[in-house]
C-alpha cells in the first residue's frame, strides 16, 4: 500500500507537499526538497520555528507561535508579521485568515482570541474573554466552560449559543459535515452533535472523547483507539463496533492517536508506544498494510499527513518518514 522513500532527520512538526515539491523546515533553516528528483534544490535562514507550511500561489506561508511570513518561490522573505500575543493555533483557514491571541487575564488563566486576515494583519473580530475560536470547513465556533456558540467566519456575528456544562475541559470541535458539528467533552466522556444551521442538539453519545474522524464521504463519526466503532453522523447511531485487543495487540497497533488519516476504506495510524504504523480496513477489520521500524516511536500529538500520494509522519527523535502510495 505504501513504500518508504525517505527519511529526513532533525525536522520541525510542519512541512507541505504541493507539485512533488516538499518544503519544511530543519534547525534554523527552511528547506524546499524536490520529491520526484530526490534532492534538495533550496534551503534559507529563517529566524522563526514554523510548525505550519501552506503553499498558495507562488508564496509559501510559514506560520509559528510569533506570527507568519510569506516566502517567494525561491525562499527569500517577503513579508513577516509579528502578531503581539501570538498565535491561537497553527492553521491556515479559507487560505487567508488565522486564529491569534489577542488577550490573557493571568489572574483567571482565561484567554481572549481573535480571527485575523494574513493580507490585510486586520483582527476582523474577537471572542469574549474565556472563549476559544474553533473552526472547521471554514464554519467559525467559540467555546467555552459555559457552552458552545457558533459565530460567523468573516465578522463574528452569534449566530446561536447552546449552553452546556464541561466539566473541567473545553469542548472540542471534532469536525463539520453534512450541517452537524461533533464537539467533544473530556472531562464528561462524551460527544455532543449540533445542527450548524439552528444548533439543535441532534444527539449525545456517551464514549471516550479520542480517536474521532468524521468521514464525509460515508455519513459516518469514526473511532479507532484500541478497538474500532463507527457511528452515523446524522443520527449517532452505532453503525459498527469491532472489539478484539489481542488482535490489535498481535498486530502490534495499539493507538492512542486522535489525529490519524482517513484514506478511503482505511484509517492509517501508529502505535502509542512502539515505531509500528498500519492502515485499518473499516470493513474487514484487519490490517492491509503494516510497517515497523525499531529504535523510535511515533508520539500521538505529532501529526500524520496524507498529501498528494505521500504519506508523512514525525518519529520522537525529530525525523520525517516519508512514504508513497504503491497502487496495487
């Protein structure tokens, strides 16, 4: 299923492929790697630690905790932006806008985001103190201990607010499909669904708050951690639910990874502890594809990226791996 090409070692947690063209960055430097050539073509001196790359146009965006620089095509800076209380995450949403940090009471621990426009350094709009701006398929939340509310991506407007009890965790947004929206509740083991439009509560399922894909294409919320469950992202109804440790364990892919890649009928993710990486069949429930590699491990925080053909992911030791789809 996929063949290991390469691997790159002392990378930082941000890197994108557009055109066979790999750019990332390695120390204090910003590389840009042709794939279909096998070699390096260019690498700069950059000041900033970036753990985000997005190609747009002929610019390369770098995002880091300070703020974002734009790059020419041949990695010279144009443009870097120093945001004051930095960056809220390390995302580029409807290819112009980010989350920052536009405030912090220390006393209450409680922060204030904003969205801001990357062209015009703009802050568009702001949360209230306390909330958290959260966005999936360009569709704008802001949650908070208090509850969930959904605002507009542009200007901020509340478009409705559903209050909630968290416990001790904000929701998290799971994802955005078919006008439902998944939040997870940590501290309460549990998924919350919203209708987008209204945010009616469609359903609750009670179940860890990890391991959760939604898969567009099929209507379905997927988990896989230690075992497999799918549910209908409509209803929340348990579609399928596959539970065999020792196979899982005999395989050697025991995950605890949130963020693993969904590729048509398969969920790509690693071992919690051990340097193994498999592709699960969420119809056979078995492994087609299984890869081990001694001395590292592949921490769950550190992304998985499946981009034009190649399959990327970070080891504990700072290296990136590097695979191709093999069609078979």
């Amino acid at each position: 299923m996929f063949k290991k090409i390469l691997t790159i070692k002392n990378v930082n947690k941000g890197c994108c492929i557009s055109n066979n063209q790999l750019f990332f960055q390695s120390g204090k430097e910003i590389v840009q790697y042709d794939m279909a050539g096998k070699k390096e073509l260019l690498r700069r001196s950059v000041s900033d630690d970036f753990r985000c790359f997005v190609k747009r146009d002929d610019l390369i965006i770098g995002i880091s905790g300070l703020g974002y620089t734009f790059f020419d095509s041949q990695l010279h800076v144009v443009r870097s932006i120093r945001v004051k209380n930095g960056i809220g995450d390390y995302c580029l949403y409807n290819s112009n806008l980010v989350v920052v940090t536009t405030d912090y009471d220390y006393t209450l621990f409680l922060p204030k985001e904003g969205v801001q426009d990357i062209f015009s350094d703009e802050v568009l709009w702001e949360s209230n103190s306390g909330e958290v701006i959260e966005i999936g398929s360009n569709i704008a939340f802001t949650v908070s201990l208090k509850g969930v509310s959904r605002r507009g991506l542009g200007k901020g407007e509340l478009k409705w607010f559903v209050e909630t009890s968290s416990g001790k965790y904000l929701p998290n947004l799971v994802g955005v499909s078919n006008d439902v929206a998944v939040f997870s509740f940590k501290d309460l083991d549990k998924l919350i669904a919203f209708d987008v439009e209204t945010g009616k509560v469609k359903y609750e399922i009670k179940t860890f708050a990890r391991g959760l894909c939604i898969d567009e294409k099929k209507g379905l919320l997927h988990q896989m951690l230690a075992n497999y469950a799918a549910y209908d992202l409509l209803t929340g109804e348990l579609k399928d639910n596959y539970q065999d440790f020792s196979y899982f364990k005999s395989v050697g892919v025991e995950t605890q990874r949130s963020n693993y890649v969904m590729m048509g009928e398969h969920i790509i993710t690693t071992d919690w502890k051990e340097g193994v990486i498999g592709a699960f069949n969420t119809t056979t429930h078995k492994f087609d594809w299984v890869h081990k590699m001694g001395g590292v491990s592949f921490p769950p925080p550190a992304p998985i990226v499946y981009q034009n053909s190649y399959l990327l992911l970070y080891d504990n030791l700072g290296a990136l791996h590097i695979f191709d789809r093999v069609l078979e």
